[in-house]
C-alpha cells in the first residue's frame, strides 16, 4: 500500500526566492536564424524565413515540417534547473484548422503517453492552443521528467492578429510553472514529479514540432530568449488533502521533501512554522512527515511557509519555500441534499441547493488502482469541495458490472449461471467474491479515508434487483448452518405462489415454522449474502475513516415487507418517481419509515427522481392534439423533466415525514446542456430547475436542521404490508406502486393518515398503539399475525380489507380494490378519492382522525414535539396542463385550492415556518380551526403551540481575542418568560468588524427553546466589533449582541 501513496510526492511545490538569472540563449530574428552569439546554430526547415526582423513559418498547404531547427542537439538548451522562456510574437490571420501553435519543442511527444520510456519523456514544449470554436487561445506547456510527462494549461485568452505580444514560461526548477502574458500572470500550475527536466533526445525547433504531426506557428516570432537561475536543494510538497475546516482540531499538513541535488544532505533541520530535525537525506531521498497547522484562520487560501537549513557538500545552506493550503468554512448543522451522480462541475449542484453530490470513487479505483494523476483529481476535486462547504458521496458501485459477476455467479439447481432479466448477479456468499469487494473497500477507503469533504457512502445500489436463490456450496451450507435442515426443494426462486401446492391451507394461515416461510425470511433478511456483504463493505470504511461519515443503502423498500435491508448501514434510502400522483412519495416513505423500525432509531432518506419515463408520461409513439413544443426539439428524448409543480408537491409530500436527508437523481434533465454521456437525459422543462432552487433554498436550508428532528407522531391507522403475501401471492409495492400503494393514496385522500406497518412490528409490538388496521392483499398470513390481528379486533380494533383476505378473517369494513387506469389518471384518482371518502365515512364516530381537512385535496400529516404540533398540509389540487396533459396519463398542472383544516387540540398560536408569521386560527373545545389557501401544489408548514412566542435572547461576551473561542446562547422564550417547549427553527447571522457576513451564519434548531454554540475568532480578524443578530422563523422575532475585538 505504501506504493499506493508514493503519488504523494507531489503539489504545492513553491521553492525559496529570487536569484539571479542567466542568459542562456537568445534569438534575435532581425539578426538572422542562428543565436545572437552564434552558440547554437540553426537550419531552416521547409518555406520558414526571416521576414522584415520576423521568423515565419510557410503557408504550408499539409502537413509538413517547418520553423528552424538546431544542427545539433545541445545539451544545455534542457535547462537542469530553473528557467524562463520569453517569445515575442504577432500573430497573423489564420491560415490553418490546426489546433496547436508551437513556439519551442524539444519533447516531440508533447502527450502524456502514459509510459516511462525515457525518451517520450525528455525535454519540453511551448506553444498555444487555439480552440477551433471560438478562436480563444490557450498557453500550454509540457514538461519531460524521464519517467512521466507533466503539462501546464494556461486561461483562454482573444489576441489580435497583427499586435505584438510578449508570452513568457516561468518553471521554478522543482514543481510549479507560470505564464505571464504582457507581463501578467496568466495561470500557474503544478507538476508531477517536477525537479529537473530529462535532457532532450531530439534537436530543439523553434516554430514548430520537432517530429511527427508537424504544428507550425502561424504568425510571425519576434525573438525568443532563455533564462536561467539556480535552483532550489530541497523540494517541498504535501500529500492528500491540503484543505481544512475552520477551527478543525488536530489538523496536520502531510508534508514531503525531497532532495533535489545530486549530493547528500545532513543535518536538515525545520526552523518554522515548527522546529522538527528531517535528519540526513541522500541524493533524491524523500522523506514525508505530519506538520501541526492552524486553522483559526479566516476562510480563505494561505500559504505555509516554511524555512530549512542543512549542509551540502560540507557548506551550510538555508532555503524557505512554502506550500499551499486553504480554511474553509465551519461545519454546520444542515440537512443532506444530494444530486445521485452528476456530470458538471459540483458548483453547478451547490448553486440549485445541493450539499451533496455522488460520483464513484470506486470505479476509477477498479480500472486504474495505480493511476496517480487520477487520484490526485480526485484529491483536488475533495479539496476544492471542502473550501466551498460542499460534500461527496462515494458509490461503491463494482458489484454490478458484468465481468464481476461472472466470475462469482449465482448458481440455479442445475449449476448453470443465473441471468435475472439478462443480467448475472454477484453470489455475496462465495469467500473468494466477500475477499475480493471487501480488499476493493479497503483500498478506496484508506486512499481516500483521510478527506473530511467525502462524507457518504452508497453501498451497492440497486443490486438486489437481480438476486436469486444461488444453489451454490456456499448459500447451500449458510442455509443448512441456520436452520439445520436443507434448502427446500420447492426453492426455484426468490418468490412462489400458493396457488402452486395442492395441500396449501385452505385458511390460507401458515404455521410461523413453515419450512419454505422459514427459508424466505433467511433469504430476504441474510441468505442471499448481500445484507451481511454490504455491512461488512460499510464495516470497513468506518475502521478507515475517522471523520463524520455515513454509508446508506437504496433502493430500501425495492424488496418484500421485511426488515434488515443491507445490513449494517448507517442510513437506508429508497425513491421513486412523481406520477401518475405525486403524493405518492409520502407513501414510499411511509414505506421506508416501516422498513426503519427494524432498527428503530435508523436514519432514512428519501428521493424523488428528476427524470419521467417519456413511455409513461408522453408516449413518443402516441400523437395527441396540441403536442407540446418539446416534443419536436427532442423527439428521442427517453427521459424527461419531471413537472415543476408535481416536483414541488413531491418535495412537500416527502419532508412531511421525518427523513434525514433528500435524494434527487438525473441532473441532464434539470441542466439546460444535456449530459453528454447519457444523451436520453433531456431538459425539456425550464422551469423546473428554478422551482428545486426556490425549495432547497427557502426551505430545505433554513428549517433543515429542525425537519430532521421532528419526531413522527403515533399514527393509529396502518396498513399491513404483508411479507407472506409476498412472498406466496406476488404481492407488495416494491417501493413502486399498485394497489397497495394506491390504497395508501386513497387513505391520505380520506384524511386518514395511515402509517405502514410489517409483520414483524405486529409480531413484536403486537398491535400496540393502533385503532384501525387496513389489510390490503393479504391473501396468505403468518399464524402469528393472523392471531394477533383477531385478538386486535377482540379488544375494539377495526380490520379493513379487501377482497383478496384470508378466509377466517371477517373485516369490520370490507372494501373492493381499484384498478387504475393508466391512461385515465383524473379518473383512477377520482375513484380512488371516492374510496377514501367511503372508508371514513363508514368509520364514523368509532375514528376522527387528529387532523384532517374538509377537502380531499388538502392532505395533512403531523408530527409532534412535546407540546408542539408539526401540521403539513398538501394541496393535491391537480388538472391536465399543456406539459403532459395531451396524453392524459397525469394531471401535472397544480390548481387553486382553499379550505380548512381542524386539529384536535387547543392551541395558544399557529405560525408559518416558512413565511416566519403568524396565522389566523380558532381554537374552541379542544379543536384548532385553522384556514388555508393556495395557488398551485405546494405545502404549508404550520406549528401549533400552547401559548405564543413573547422574545428571543441572545447571550455573548462584551470582549474576545482572536483565537478564544467563546459560548453562545440563545433562548425563544414564551410570555412567561419560560422557553418554548418545540423544535423553533433560527438564523444566525453573524458579521465581522469590516461588516462581512461570516461563515459562523447558518441555520440551527432551537430545541426545548434553547441553542447552545460557540464561535471562535480568527486570528487573522480586524480588531473591531463583530455582530451577532439572532432571528426565529416561526414569529419572525430577534435580538442582536455584539462582540469587541481588540487589536
């Protein structure tokens, strides 16, 4: 592994001061195409002349060689050291297609040929690249260190033909290298390895390339000139990550130094920014230690400076040279938003609203484990997202590829390789497969384990899809050691049908024990290896990551009713897709909430995907009247944007229930430039974009920290998503849909609110805490929960189901399932709403809901803290609009709505969390009146108290130096001057002595009333005051506080 990092060598190579230049080498083109001194001799090539005082090269009509050549190669034209190469030029009109302009080449390979063949990588080259749209050039340069080849990109620049320009290439000798067009700096950059250039093994050429495609420079050259300098003895660098929290504790710059000269060195000592002996150093030794650094800085980008002394060849020397590094922000309390993979730049994301976004680190591991340059992207790609407070997620994502699989293949019955829909699945349980991904994980995270920036981990997505029972030695053997018996020889497949046994109960009730229930459970919860597997995938990034880190699992619920979806995962997640109804993501996650309770306490996320099926949403192949205008701009479009108000509804319908975190998928469909990679990926609707912005902006981030702490309230209606109707029946939503889920819809239309509960919850809780039972497929049941429902109905319980229940059963409300009509979504939901209405008009006075609405389109759920109600109300309020409307397969325009909304409690004040205002309310006889409106699909957050907010206070030292950290409280507090028992959302905005806004700003919880920080002073800050200004977002109260800070 130690190799694994010698890439470390590397970055931040800033070496010590100015010394004094030597001219090297100078062309004077007015004075002919030799040297100024005649020390290098020159033969033209090709129809290049000198042209009044100029060098040109031919108007060649193909590709041939021009510019001048050396008649010999010299070697001191490769400087061993530092050098500066100044050109005078002019361009002229165009005269060629071709991409690059060369002023020197003495490389001939000018790529990196991903070789350490020394000859492809000696000497260097300078020249421009020209971009063949817009005409805006670039100055480039590569540089040959003997095994490896480093290139330095300049910015973009417009230059007119005809003016003279003076373009300069400045390499320090160790690491970095700058352009200085005009005498300003351009760009600077960084080499890997750096140190001395290899010497040349081609003759140099100045206006063209030495060999092979020939680029000549098309203008005229003026002069040219080459400097050099001494060079530094030791070269300094740092490995892995070079950014930092503000404030972060115990941070440490992973320094490297290197040797440069061909003589030992002895006796290196560090003078600062620590003292720390390096000891004796032979020629070309590296050495890399830890170095203490402060990070009560403000943000922004530092260099470290450092000053060494040794002996070289007897004589004392001092160098101070520096490294790079930045602060960013302090971490704050937020809730993830996170974009599942992403093409763009991340900056992209974080301006829309995400704090997170997924791209693999694994996979670029898999295809290159010794790529370098790859990982130190990847390294700087981490830093750059610590600087701006952004995060990623990593996506262990190698179990699915096919060449994997195929070499640990599930097995059927016959040992033939299993193919699920075409597609072989990895067997989780074979040694050598366990061996194989989890050495996988250990190298990706101890590469990349030490970056605070990579804070999520997506552990195998999806890869239960194509699971099957393996007959293999190894899920033989597991199943045997669990139950001590053999794998029933019923066992084909991941489910069955009852149907298909002739002795099957009639009752339709099976013994717990049944041998193929017992073997389901095992499969579903750890047989099939992928729970244990992806725990242990989990396992080990957490023994190598020390920071805030989190693994999840998704699809959660895409599996049968039952607990221990991968295993031992931090957080499980699951999404699904916006239409026909978009009030179904409060339904999948009620789903994933169930899932939950395994483990009660376990984190969840839940997702909402950008993109819409173009099949079934708008059918490419079905014509309607008035076809949209995107449809003729992108006729294959496969995937589409998903409509601004059924993303917005979505979005309200899934935060209403306590989640930890927000997940969206498929950014070509958001972002006007489709992704390039995945073209099917189409932004058909503009407006999209700007609504997610406006939610993760005005919503997600301010109450962030507050919705994650809600807790649910104790919901008393359930629907049983039965394991063994899956199992036996076919049936279950699959975090998808039918009827089940379109059940769940009917419920929330009724005012129900029902929650999802297992078989396993009704096996351990035994009902506890619930009234009515809603019972839809369960066509096959456990003993023990048939058992346990019938005692349910005994104490006062009501059972609703439908016609699909097990014989022995006798529902208290019988209802008939509805079949949606997909190309009829107004109808399907108007008989689905009809449903609803029918269920709780039959309930009567045996169940009144805690909240309810009186129009099935205004959805409520709540959530509850102490003495606080958390009350969500959803317009569902939807008709056919011009976007998908045509086609009739979901209303996507969100209407008007209004009406009332009763909660069953007294109430002292309601307020608007997101308008931060109070709202007008009746509360009388132990019911809360509270009037709503809306203009569209769109939600409201509404908090009930007992009484209302009278203050908030703000609590701070008069004075604090720079570097003290010092406490901060606020209180919201009622008219009794007691702090509010609730969840209170504030904003903390904090300003410097120069009146800039800091990055101690953010939005935090208030729980109990009461916040509890602190902030610590950079100690870089302007002597001054600093203000403290505290708002809470349900009132709109506030209080300041300021903070001296002396010089």
């Amino acid at each position: 592994m130690k190799k694994m990092f010698t890439w470390a060598v590397m970055a931040a190579l800033l070496q010590c001061g100015a010394a004094e230049e030597t001219l090297l080498a100078e062309w004077n083109f007015a004075k002919g195409i030799h040297s100024a001194d005649g020390k290098f001799q020159c033969v033209a090539r090709g129809r290049t002349k000198v042209i009044d005082g100029a060098l040109e090269t031919g108007e060649v009509p193909k590709e041939e060689p021009e510019g001048i050549q050396m008649t010999k190669n010299y070697p001191e034209l490769t400087p061993s050291g530092a050098f500066r190469i100044v050109v005078e030029f002019e361009l002229k009109k165009t005269t060629s297609a071709q991409p690059y302009l060369f002023f020197w080449d003495s490389k001939c390979d000018f790529y990196d040929k991903k070789n350490e063949n020394p000859k492809d990588n000696s000497g260097f080259t300078f020249g421009l690249y020209r971009n063949p749209k817009t005409g805006e050039l670039r100055p480039q340069a590569w540089f040959g260190f003997g095994k490896a080849t480093a290139v330095v990109n300049g910015k973009n620049v417009s230059l007119e033909p005809g003016r003279k320009y003076t373009l300069e290439l400045d390499y320090d000798g160790t690491s970095s290298a700058k352009f200085l067009l005009d005498g300003k700096v351009n760009a600077e950059g960084k080499l890997v390895p750096g140190g001395p250039l290899a010497p040349a093994q081609f003759r140099p050429v100045i206006g063209d390339r030495t060999l092979g495609h020939f680029f000549r420079f098309d203008g005229r050259i003026l002069s040219l000139k080459i400097f050099t300098r001494p060079s530094a003895v030791i070269q300094t660098g740092s490995t892995g990550r070079t950014a930092f929290f503000r404030n972060e504790k115990n941070a440490s710059l992973r320094l490297t130094v290197r040797n440069l000269s061909n003589e030992p060195v002895a006796g290196l000592k560090m003078t600062e920014p620590v003292g720390m002996d390096w000891g004796d150093f032979a020629a070309g030794e590296s050495k890399i230690r830890d170095i203490p650094l402060e990070t009560r800085l403000g943000r922004g980008k530092y260099d470290l400076k450092l000053r060494f002394a040794g002996t070289r060849n007897g004589k004392a020397f001092a160098e101070t040279s520096a490294v790079p590094y930045a602060i960013g922000p302090v971490r704050t309390d937020f809730m993830t938003v996170m974009m599942w993979g992403y093409s763009d730049s991340f900056k992209v994301l974080q301006n829309t609203g995400f704090t997170h976004g997924l791209k693999s680190l694994v996979s670029p591991m898999y295809a290159r484990p010794r790529d370098e340059s790859s990982i130190r992207a990847q390294y700087a790609d981490l830093d750059n997202m610590l600087q701006e407070g952004f995060w990623r997620a990593d996506y262990f994502n190698i179990s699915h590829y096919p060449a994997i699989a195929k070499k640990f293949p599930r097995l059927d019955r016959e040992g033939n390789p299993i193919a699920v829909n075409g597609k072989m699945n990895i067997d989780a349980n074979d040694p050598a497969a366990i061996r194989f991904l989890s050495d996988m994980a250990d190298l990706v995270s101890r590469t990349y384990g030490s970056h605070p920036a990579l804070e999520l981990l997506d552990v195998n997505s999806e890869i239960r899809d194509r699971t099957a029972p393996s007959f293999s030695r190894w899920e033989r053997d597991a199943f045997k050691a669990y139950s001590g018996v053999d794998v029933p020889p019923e066992i084909r497949q991941k489910t069955t049908q009852y149907t298909l046994f002739p002795n099957f109960p009639f009752s339709r009730v099976i013994p717990d024990k049944d041998p193929l229930l017992v073997y389901y459970r095992w499969f579903w919860k750890d047989g099939d290896g992928w729970n244990p597997l992806n725990g242990k995938i989990s396992e080990i990034y957490h023994k190598n990551i020390s920071h805030e880190f989190r693994t999840y699992f998704a699809p959660s619920t895409r599996q049968p009713p039952i607990w221990g979806p991968a295993g031992k995962v931090d957080v499980i997640s699951q999404w699904t897709y916006a239409y026909p109804d978009p009030l179904r993501l409060a339904s999948a996650t009620d789903e994933i909430l169930a899932m939950s309770e395994g483990r009660p306490g376990t984190p969840i996320m839940e997702g909402t995907q950008l993109i819409c099926y173009r099949s079934q949403t708008a059918p490419a192949g079905k014509k309607v009247p008035n076809e949209p205008a995107w449809v003729k701009e992108h006729p294959d479009a496969k995937y589409i944007t998903i409509p601004p108000d059924s993303l917005r509804e979505a979005f309200w319908s899934k935060i209403s229930r306590k989640v930890d975190g927000i997940v969206y998928h498929g950014d070509g469909s958001i972002y006007l430039d489709p992704v390039k990679k995945t073209p099917s990926y189409i932004n058909t609707n503009p407006k999209t974009e700007p609504v997610l912005q406006e939610l993760l902006k005005n919503i997600v981030k301010p109450l962030g920290p507050t919705l994650k702490r809600i807790p649910e309230r104790g919901r008393d209606v359930a629907i049983l998503h039965s394991f063994a109707s899956s199992m036996f029946a076919g049936r279950g939503s699959y975090g998808w849909g039918g009827w089940i889920m379109d059940l769940h819809l009917a419920l929330q239309w009724g005012g129900l609110d029902p929650r999802v509960i297992y078989e396993e919850e009704i096996q351990r809780d035994n009902l506890k805490g619930i009234k009515v039972l809603v019972m839809p497929h369960c066509d096959v049941l456990p003993e023990s929960v048939y058992k346990a429902v019938c005692d349910f109905q005994r104490k006062g319980g009501i059972v609703i189901a439908d016609e699909f229940h097990v014989p022995g059963l006798l529902p208290d409300i019988r209802i008939d399932s509805v079949a949606r009509v997909s190309e009829d979504a107004a109808g399907s939901k108007e008989r689905l709403q009809k449903l609803g209405k029918e269920i709780r008009s039959k309930l009567g006075e045996y169940y009144i809901a805690f909240a309810a609405s009186d129009n099935p389109d205004l959805v409520t759920h709540t959530r509850t803290f102490k003495e606080a109600d958390y009350l969500f109300v959803i317009n569902d309020k939807r008709v056919y609009g011009d976007y998908f409307g045509p086609w009739k397969l979901t209303q996507e325009q969100g209407a008007p709505n209004a009406g009332t909304v009763d909660v069953r409690r007294e109430t002292g004040a309601v307020y608007d969390l997101v308008k931060h205002r109070s709202v007008d309310f009746r509360s009388d006889k132990g019911v809360t009146r509270i009037p709503v409106r809306f203009d569209t699909n769109d939600g409201r957050l509404l908090l009930l108290l007992p009484k209302p907010i009278a203050a908030v206070t703000v609590s701070a030292p008069a004075k604090a130096a720079k570097g003290e950290t010092f406490p901060l409280n606020i209180t919201v507090n009622d008219g009794s001057s007691a702090p509010v028992k609730a969840l209170i959302p504030i904003e903390l905005e904090v300003t410097d002595a120069t009146g800039a806004k800091t990055d101690d700003s953010f939005f935090a919880c208030a729980e109990n009333g009461k916040y509890s920080g602190s902030i610590t002073i950079p100690l870089n800050a302007d002597a001054g005051s600093w203000k403290i200004h505290v708002r809470e977002l349900a009132s709109g109260k506030s209080a300041s506080s300021s903070v001296a800070i002396p010089r």
